[in-house]
C-alpha cells in the first residue's frame, strides 16, 4: 500500500461546529504532516508528527488541534473555525530523512 | 535562510513540445531537492529528488531534473509534453534529515494542442 487516505473529501462546516479531518498510512512511515493550502498557492506546513510525537507546530492557531493516536493514523481536530481557514488540508508521509513525501488528495474544508 | 524562486507562474506550451520549468534556490549546504506535481483538486505527487550523487535525475512519467550548484538552480524538463501533464508543478528544498520543506509559488503549465 503506497497511498495516503484522507477523509473527507469535502466538508462543509459552521464556526461554532466541531469536525475532524482524518488521515491514514500504511508504508509504515514514522512522520507524518498537516499542510494547508489555499488556491493558487503552495502548501504551508501546520505541524509535524515524528514517532507518533509532535516534533512541529508552525504557531497554528489553537482552533486546530491535531491528534496522533498510532503510527498508521493523524486526525486534525477543528473548532471555531473562520472562514478565512477554508482551504485544502492535505496529510503527508515519509521515512526517516526526509526523502520526499507521499500526499493525500486532501480535505476541501469551507467554513460558512 | 532557505528559499525557493520559481520564476514563472504559468507557461504554455504545444503538445509534444519540449518543456523547461525553472527554479531557483537558496540553502547554506548541499540542499534537498525535489519536484512535485498536482492536478486541480488533487495532493501532490512526487516527480523526482535530488540528495547527491550524478546531478541529472530520473522522474516518474518520463520527467527529468538536472542540479547545478553554481547557477543554485533545479530545472524540471520533459522532452515531449503530453496534455495530461497539465497541472501546478512545484519545486521544493528541504533540510537535510529535517522535517521542513519550503515549497516554491509554482508554475502552471498549459498544453495546447
């Protein structure tokens, strides 16, 4: 299996909701990212999961909180989010080193 | 600190034309390099990476990236371009044996035919 697995595809959610993006890996990767990106621009790294630990979080707002409960699994929990967070988060994976990373197709979140 | 210039926002080019996509970077050590691809709605995929070694690499759908120290340059080039490589290509530097990788604006590509 040489894929990362995000669900949803599309979500569509409240400020006062409460919602979870999830991804999944089964390359046995030990790192694993949340990307954001807006249209027409490049990805922005939220945070890093090393070893299942949070190694970086890119001073993201605490309205995003991620979650790394296993090696194979990272979930991004969102509260009180703006419209200004609709975006496509995108999950990624790699092995040690940094050797490129593997994509999921991502979440299309819009918050109305 | 490091960065990533790729000079171009969007090129067009005929199918089964040749195709150069330029990028720049700046990193104080022997950088790592890559090149991804995403079609609209989609992540991104990995064309090709560059660590050490012969500095013209080999990609995935017929890709190829040559490293040139002195122009600190990674240009992405493809002899004949099919429609199907329409999409948003990024150039990317990442630290080495780090976690963080800086991604470039990106270049669009158009196929006419």
């Amino acid at each position: 299996d040489t894929e990362v697995t995000q669900t949803p595809k599309h979500l569509v959610m409240g400020m006062t909701n409460k919602k979870s993006l999830k991804c999944e890996q089964h390359m046995g990767h030990r790192a694993m990212y949340w990307y954001k990106q807006k249209a027409k621009k490049p990805p922005e790294l939220m945070f890093v999961y090393s070893y299942e630990k949070l190694s970086i979080n890119e001073s993201v707002p605490s309205r995003f909180s991620p979650e790394c409960p296993n090696s194979s699994l990272l979930n991004l929990h969102l509260h009180a989010l703006q419209p200004e967070d609709s975006a496509l988060y995108l999950c990624a994976s790699s092995g040690p080193g940094n050797y490129g990373y593997t994509f999921g197709s991502g979440t299309r979140l819009t918050v109305v | 600190a490091q960065s990533v210039t790729q000079p171009d926002i969007h090129i067009t080019v005929s199918e089964g034309a040749s195709l150069e996509l330029r990028c720049n970077y700046s990193y104080g050590a022997t950088p790592y390099l890559f090149w991804y691809v995403q079609s609209p709605g989609q992540g991104l995929q990995l064309l090709l990476k560059y660590f050490s070694g012969d500095t013209l690499v080999q990609g995935i759908k017929g890709f190829e990236a040559e490293f040139k120290r002195s122009q600190s340059s990674f240009n992405l080039r493809k002899p004949s371009v099919h429609w199907s490589d329409a999409a948003e290509y990024f150039c990317a530097v990442g630290n080495t044996g780090g976690f963080k990788t800086i991604f470039g604006a990106g270049t669009r590509l158009f196929v006419k035919a």
